[in-house]
C-alpha cells in the first residue's frame, strides 16, 4: 500500500471535502480525484458512496479511514520526536493535567521532578481529559495526568496511581459528627466515586443527606463555597491537604473505605524513553503524608 496514495484518501475522508483536501496537501482538485480513484483501483474496492451528493464512506472506506488515522497520528508523534532530539541536547517530556489534578498535585510534584532530574527540560498543559487525549494522541503531549477515566485504547499505557482515602471536610467544627446531615452537602455528581462515598458516611453515621448542591468543574469553586460556610463537601485528601494545613478547612471525617487516585496516561510507542519512565517512576513514588485528624 503506497502512503502517498493512502495519505490522499485520509484527508479527504477526514474533511469530508475534495476540495479541502486539495487546498490541505497543495494540489488541484482533479488530481485528487484521480489519485483516490487510482488508490481504490489498486485496492479493487470502492472506498467512497459516489450515489450520495455528500461524501460518504463506503464500509470498507470506514475501516481504512480509522487504520490510516492511526498510521498518521504515529508519524506525527515520530516527527515531533526527531524534532525535539535534533532542537533540544537534552531530554524534555511534556505533561497534560486536568484542572482537577493539576491545583493541589502538580506543583508539589514538579518540584521534586526538578530537584530529582535537573537533566530533563518539561512543559505543561492544563485542560480537559477530553482535549488532554487528543493532544496526547497527536502527539503534541508526551504523558497526561488525569482523574479516572474509563478509556479503551490500545494504544495507549494506563496506570492507575492510588493516592488515598477521601476525607469530609468543613468550614466549622461539629460537637457530634451526626450533625453533618443538617448542613448543605455539595456533591461532584460526574466524580465516578462520589455516591460511592456519599453512602459510606450515611451508612456509617446512620445519616441522610437531605440537602445537596451538585457542581461540576473548578476544585478552587467548590472549596470557597466550603469557606464561605454554604455547604460541606467530600474531596480526596490530596485535593485539600493544603487547606487542611493551613485550617481553612477542617476534616469531619475520613473515609477509607473508598480509595481515590488519578490516571497516568502516556502512548505505547513512547515507554521505553529515559524521561517517560523517569517521570512514571516519580509519579508512583510521590507521597502525601496524611496529617492528623479525628
């Protein structure tokens, strides 16, 4: 299979237009035409529906178009690579986290990478899981750290990285840890965990959380709504051991029947480079040490 050819074809599938595909790989449209053509004689299969006024992939056209993609995101990672050793004399990995992880883990985190492997030169993106996998995929990031996320791609090397209980936490001390069940709770709905853990304390306690605000997003959000005294929520230590320290929150109770951790997500083709498992091995070493508490 030529890869002129099969690169033709990608980039009309992708744009669903001749005419972008022309403009995309600098060349007249009736060549593109001619070329897919030939492709798909060489083939002996049709890869486009010509019956419909739009493009439309035939089964087989369906089949390639996800074969190519892969094909192409690969030879985007290996000529970001060959970039990045020729430009840089030394090592340099780039690191997705998404906003959650990123406030309370990243700068602890990165600071012991720095002080442990002065060698390696690092940049960093924060974003959404969804975007943070695209770019990991096209290869304009090396590895990304987000929270769970249930993800099937073989393509891809994931490692669950375990880091604790989760804890209730308060703006305000409570005489009996009952009383928590007359206080607003906000709740992270879209957290797979979160009812998980919600039924732990109201089986433990013997309670009912009858009043719940749902909020989905910014981690600073949600614990000003707990300064501000409007609710009390459930996060994972490592999210609040900052504000704990400090006693701008309070823990109510710690909760460990429930573990909570974030995903270490990084493509195949790149786990056998010093700094990727340099990085990994920190990841995995990293440690919160949890603080005193009721």
């Amino acid at each position: 299979m030529d890869l002129h050819y099969l690169e033709i074809f990608y980039e009309v599938a992708k744009a669903k237009s001749f005419t972008k595909a022309a403009e995309k790989l600098y060349i007249n449209q009736s060549a593109v035409s001619i070329q897919v053509k030939k492709f798909e004689d060489i083939l002996k299969v049709k890869l486009f529906d010509r019956s419909s006024k739009k493009i439309k992939l035939t089964y087989v056209g369906e089949n390639l178009y996800k074969m190519a993609e892969e094909i192409f995101e690969k030879v985007k990672r290996a000529e970001k690579e060959i970039s990045r050793v020729i430009e840089v004399d030394k090592a340099k990995i780039s690191i997705g986290a998404s906003s959650i992880i990123a406030e309370p883990l990243l700068p602890s985190l990165m600071k012991e990478f720095s002080m442990t492997h002065q060698e390696i030169e690092y940049s960093i993106i924060i974003s959404n899981k969804n975007h943070l996998l695209k770019l990991l995929k096209e290869g304009e990031l090396d590895v990304i750290i987000i929270d769970s996320e249930h993800i099937n791609d073989t393509n891809l090397e994931i490692i669950f990285i375990e880091k604790g209980p989760y804890v209730l936490v308060s703006s305000k001390q409570y005489a009996n840890v009952e009383d928590i069940e007359n206080d607003p709770l906000i709740t992270r709905s879209a957290v797979p965990n979160n009812n998980k853990v919600i039924e732990t304390i109201e089986d433990k306690y013997g309670i009912s959380f009858t009043s719940k605000i749902d909020i989905a997003g910014n981690l600073e959000v949600i614990k000003g709504m707990v300064y501000e005294g409007i609710g009390n929520v459930i996060l994972p230590y490592y999210a609040v051991y900052k504000d704990i320290k400090k006693g701008n929150l309070k823990i109510i109770s710690k909760i460990d029947e429930v573990k909570d951790g974030y995903e270490l997500v990084y493509t195949k083709d790149k786990k056998d480079l010093s700094q990727i498992k340099k990085f990994v091995e920190l990841v995995k070493s990293h440690k919160i040490v949890m603080e005193s508490h009721r």
